[in-house]
C-alpha cells in the first residue's frame, strides 16, 4: 500500500515531532508499506523517509522545482518526481496514494489535509484519511470543526471521513482498514463546499 505522510518541514519544532515521523516511518516499512511524502529532508519529512528507507521500505518523494532548487530535495529517494509547483505536487502525491496520514504540521501540512478530507467528504475518494496527534496539536482544529457544525456550515459525514488517533498503533489500524465511502445528497453538498 502507499502510504501518504503530511508532515512538517519547520527546523524549530519540538524533537519529540521528528522522533514520531521517525516511528511512523519505521513502522510503515516493518509492515511493507511505501511511503509517499513531499520528498525533502528536513525536518519530520526527511526523518520519515530516513526511517523508512533504514527500514527496508521504499520512498516516492514529490517536490517542486523550487524546493529542489535550495537543496533540500531528498535524493536518496527510490523514486524522486519534480514538479513545476505544489499544486501539482499535490496532485501527484494524491494519485499516487491508497491512502493518507496527517501528522503534527503548520500550514502546508493543514492546506493538505483540508484537500484531501474535503474531497472525502465530497464523496471524491474512500481512501482511509487518518490524523496521529499524540499531544493534541490539533485539539483546536477539532473544535473549530464541531463549531463549524454546530453553526450549520458542515454536516455530520465530515467527522465520517476522518479518524483521529493518538498512538502509532491505532493510526495504522485505521489506514489498513477498509473505509466507508461518504456519499453526499445533492442537499447536502452546499453545506459539504461552503
């Protein structure tokens, strides 16, 4: 299975961030899984797929141009695929993938996770969509969503199209496991996009 990793890139984040994307990677080669990630060596991206590889496991990096351009590109990628910008970036790690993990992340993380759980919820894909959050980093996102419930912008399936886990463990089981596709109402789909 390809295995989809969101994860950060920043250099001033907490180690116990890198040692977890290096958990996770090692697991995700233990169980023979490869690993799609944004193909640069900082950061939890490059412990993920350092972890992988020292695993046995294979890696497909996906990176813009840009990126390569100032060196952080992951070379020692099995499979290193450049790309003119993160739109198509993101589409080809999209394609590539059976399924998605989000770890602890800013921005590009969160801009990731929000196209893929909204495609879900759109009925777009039933790949298995899973959040590890060991520490609560995203508490405030999920309080954001039930709030966005509860004032009618969102439906109940967009908690459907989302599990979130707190241990390497749990995570997998829910990646491997088989989904329920979420298939909106015509009703339903202003609330799903709006």
């Amino acid at each position: 299975m390809n295995i989809c990793v969101f994860c950060a890139s920043s250099l001033n984040i907490d180690k116990k961030y890198i040692d977890l994307a290096g958990h996770v990677g090692a697991e995700l080669a233990k169980r023979g899984h490869t690993l799609v990630s944004g193909g640069a060596t900082v950061s939890c991206m490059g412990a993920v797929g350092s972890a992988v590889r020292a695993g046995g496991g294979r890696t497909i990096g996906v990176i813009p141009q840009v990126l390569v351009d100032i060196e952080v590109a992951d070379e020692e990628s099995d499979e290193l695929i450049v790309t003119t910008d993160m739109r198509e970036r993101k589409g080809i790690m999209d394609a590539r993938s059976d399924a998605f993990l989000v770890l602890p992340g800013g921005i590009g993380t969160l801009e990731e996770l929000f196209e893929i759980w909204t495609a879900r919820v759109l009925g777009m894909h039933d790949r298995p969509l899973v959040i590890l959050d060991p520490w609560g980093l995203y508490d405030p996102l999920k309080q954001l969503m039930n709030h966005l419930y509860d004032e009618g912008f969102t439906r109940p399936d967009v908690f459907d199209a989302i599990s979130w886990t707190s241990t390497v463990e749990e995570a997998f089981a829910h990646l491997e496991a088989r989904t329920q596709p979420v298939r909106p109402s015509v009703a339903e789909l202003g609330e799903a996009v709006g």
